[in-house]
C-alpha cells in the first residue's frame, strides 16, 4: 500500500486520539472509545485498502457483472477466440 496513504490513516487516528484526549479533559469517557479501539480501527482501514482494491478489480475484469462485459464475453465465444 503507497505510504502516503498509510500516513494519512496514521494522521486520521492521531485526530481520534486528539478527540479521546479533549472528550477526557471534559469528563467524558465511553468505554468503547479507548485508544485500544482507535488503534484498532486504524489497522482494519489499512487492511481496507488492498480488499477494496482487489474487490474493485474482481468486479471490473468479471465478465458476468456488466452488461458491456457480457456483450464482449458472447462476441469473444462468438468468433471462437474463447
């Protein structure tokens, strides 16, 4: 995954924890929301990336998704070069 992208979810649960730390210096508190939870958050956007990637070009190159993509697929089968 480009870097660039990894330092910008790194800035995006930095914020998260900046929030954390001013909801605390007002009294507020969610067990939930803990720096645990941040952190873990942040890995499952890092892992989102490659899958939403990956899914994109599934969904892209998969001849049974689009209507073009079948018309191809027939006309490929048609003049016996699938």
């Amino acid at each position: 995954m480009d870097d660039k992208l990894k330092q910008y979810f790194a800035l995006f649960g930095g914020w998260l924890s900046a929030i954390l730390l001013f909801l605390g210096t007002l009294g507020l508190s969610f067990e939930w929301f803990n720096q645990e939870s941040i952190d873990a958050f942040v890995v499952v956007l890092i892992a989102s990336v490659p899958f939403i990637v990956v899914m994109y070009g599934v969904w892209k190159n998969s001849y049974r998704l689009s209507n073009k993509a079948k018309r191809q697929e027939e006309e490929l089968k048609r003049k016996g070069l699938k």
